[in-house]
C-alpha cells in the first residue's frame, strides 16, 4: 500500500511538472517579453503562423497614434502591448484591435529611448534622464522609481526577481524587481549604452569604454572583459555558450560565455553601433552602417548572405521568427527577408521602431502621415 502511495504522489508530481512546464512553454509562447526576448537571442522560436511563404501577404491590421516616436520594440505580454515613445509616455494597448487600456506620463518631463520589459505584472521601462520606471502591468500605476546619475538609452533585463540596466553615469546596475533598492553596480569606464543579457546567472553587457563585460549576476563580481576596437553600444545575444556582440570598430565578436575567449571576429564595412545581434537555428543576423544586415556562421563567423538596405545605416536589431528575419534600418522601412537566403518577402515605408514578432502579427513603430507618429500592428488578413 505504501509503494502505491508513493507511486502515486510520483506521478502526480510528474503531472504537475509537466502541466506547468506547458503552461510556461505556454506562456512564452505568447510573449516577446522585453528587448531580447527571454532567450536572449531576439529569435521567437514558437512563431508558427508567419513564414516565408506566406510574409509576403502581411496587412495592417491595426495602427495606434502615439505622441513621440516609438523608436524600440514593444513588449508583448498576454495579449497585451506595451511600448514608451520618447515623448515621455508608456502605452498599454489591446493585442486584438490596439485599443488603449492605459497610459503613463511621467511626472518628471523624462522620456523614453528604450524598450519595456514585462515581468510578474510589472512593467519596467528606462528613461533617458537617468530614471528606471516600475509601472503595475494591469492599469499603469507607478509602484516605485530608481534614478541614476545620468541618461539611460539602454534597455532594461529582468531575470528572477532582478533588474539589470546601464546607465550613461558609466555604471551597471541591479535593482530588485519588487522594490526598486540598489542590490549592486559595477562601474566601467565610459557611457553603458549597451543593453544586457543575463544567460546562466552572468550579466552580459558592453560599455563605450569598448569592452565587453562578464559580470556575477548575483554580486555584480568581474567574471571576465573583453577589449574591442572601439565603443561596444550593441547589446549582446547570448546561444549554446556563445557571446555575440557588435563593436563600433566594424567587428562582430563570437566569445566564449564561460572565459571571454575569442573564437571568431567579422568585419563589415561599417560600424556596429546599435544594431544588436539576433541568433536563430545556428546564424547570426546583424546590421552594419555600411548599409548591409549580415548573416554569418554562428560556429565560425563564415558570411553566408548580406542584404543591402537600399543605403540605410543598419542601426536596427532584427527580429527572427520562423524563417523570416524582420529588420527596420533607420531608413524609414521594415524589411522581412528569407533568413535562409537573404531574398526580400515583405517591406513596409513607415517604419521607424524595431520589430517584434508574436502570435502571427508584427509590431513596430512608424509614421502616419507626414506629421503624425503611429505604433502599428501587422497581420495576414
């Protein structure tokens, strides 16, 4: 009797185990949760609905007119949408029709040049005057507000419980999720316009001081740094034990997570400035200001196409999602292209934010009209 008891309370915990590891495969499925994506790969792997088959048919579905440009991807959480424009408000919109729920201004004349992140009912945004925002998910009541020493154009990580962010003050920072207190900083050498990545308990993040840093995500200890060429502003993605980042030197740099070890560089024909690297099924996509979105190698860095966006500097940061890469330049356009070869599927003329892509849909910022800001949803009729 005793044996089947136990066999029982196995199974039942086997149960459990499995429905909430559903449930949060579930979840994710559903989210784009902050700038990276929790995979830290800006690569959403549960897109089924969107390909490159059927990219090419992609119509509006919705658009929003926002005050401000909407200049960095959303956060897309439960069916919601959240994005902050740099004229200081953060917008809760309805995923289905880009109806409003609620907006935020901020009381201090700040605004935002960074994406949100969405965490346990909280939304977390950075302000480019040095502010971190907690704002309640549910009706955009600001729970608490932490200030740095200087401006914030980088965007925010939250992993278990903890906020990670750079600050122009030269300083990284780690903030508890629930209350905004200091839990460390680490100080680098000049402007951290970096957004980090936080894999496997370490905080990656580069600075202007043009390194790349490996810091303990609990104490904010130096694991590791390495020197680039020039000012590191890209945001680095993180895959199977690889660091992948931009340096304004035209290098893009493959490290060892564990050692910072080098184990291949790229040269493009421009600087990397802010165009962080998105990796997916073993490829590494990444704009360059020569005008052209690169795909390498992730193994050895090999080129295997490059796209030319008909002369843009390539600030953005693409987007992957189930064959199709989705980029905004800076020109004006969003491009979706083959990530297998690089062939154009799909472009849109108002584009002027970084994409993300949830549930069959693509969101990004634009314009509408010659004076009007907008935030739109795109989907297949």
């Amino acid at each position: 009797m005793k044996r089947i008891r136990i066999l029982v309370l196995i199974l039942c915990a086997c149960f459990v185990s499995v429905a909430w590891g559903q449930q949060l495969a579930g979840n994710d499925r559903n989210n784009w949760s902050e700038f990276h994506r929790t995979n830290m790969m800006r690569w959403n792997p549960y897109e089924h609905v969107l390909n490159v088959n059927n990219v090419g048919g992609l119509q509006l579905k919705w658009s929003y007119g926002t005050q401000g440009v909407v200049g960095w991807s959303p956060a897309v959480v439960n069916g919601v949408v959240y994005v902050a424009s740099n004229f200081g408000y953060v917008y809760a919109l309805k995923a289905s029709n880009g109806a409003r729920l609620w907006r935020y201004s901020t009381d201090q004349n700040d605004y935002f040049d960074s994406s949100p992140a969405v965490a346990n009912g909280v939304v977390y945004v950075a302000g480019a005057y040095g502010n971190v925002y907690a704002l309640k998910a549910s009706n955009g009541h600001k729970l608490w507000i932490y200030t740095t020493d200087n401006e914030v154009n980088a965007s925010p990580a939250v992993v278990n419980g903890v906020v990670y962010i750079g600050s122009d003050d030269s300083n990284v920072y780690a903030l508890n999720a629930s209350t905004g207190a200091l839990l460390w900083s680490y100080t680098t050498g000049r402007n951290v316009e970096s957004s980090p990545a936080v894999a496997n308990g370490v905080v990656y993040i580069g600075s202007d001081d043009n390194n790349v840093y490996a810091l303990n995500a609990s104490t904010g200890a130096l694991l590791w740094s390495y020197a680039t060429g020039s000012y590191v502003a890209s945001s680095p993605a993180v895959a199977n034990g690889v660091v992948y980042v931009g340096s304004g030197d035209s290098n893009v740099y493959a490290l060892d997570a564990n050692t910072g070890a080098l184990l291949w560089s790229y040269t493009t024909g421009g600087a990397l400035g802010y165009s962080s690297p998105a990796v997916a099924n073993g490829v590494v996509y990444v704009g360059s200001m020569d005008g052209y979105l690169y795909a390498l190698d992730a193994s050895t860095g090999a080129n295997l196409w490059s796209y030319y966006g008909a002369g843009a500097g390539w600030s953005s940061s693409p987007a992957v999602a189930n064959g199709v890469v989705y980029v905004a330049p800076g020109s004006g356009y969003v491009y979706a292209l083959d990530a297998s070869t690089g062939a154009l599927l799909w472009s849109y003329s108002s584009a002027r934010g970084l994409p993300a892509v949830v549930n069959g849909v693509v969101y990004f910022g634009g314009n509408r009209g010659k004076y009007h800001l907008a935030f739109y949803a795109f989907g297949l009729k």
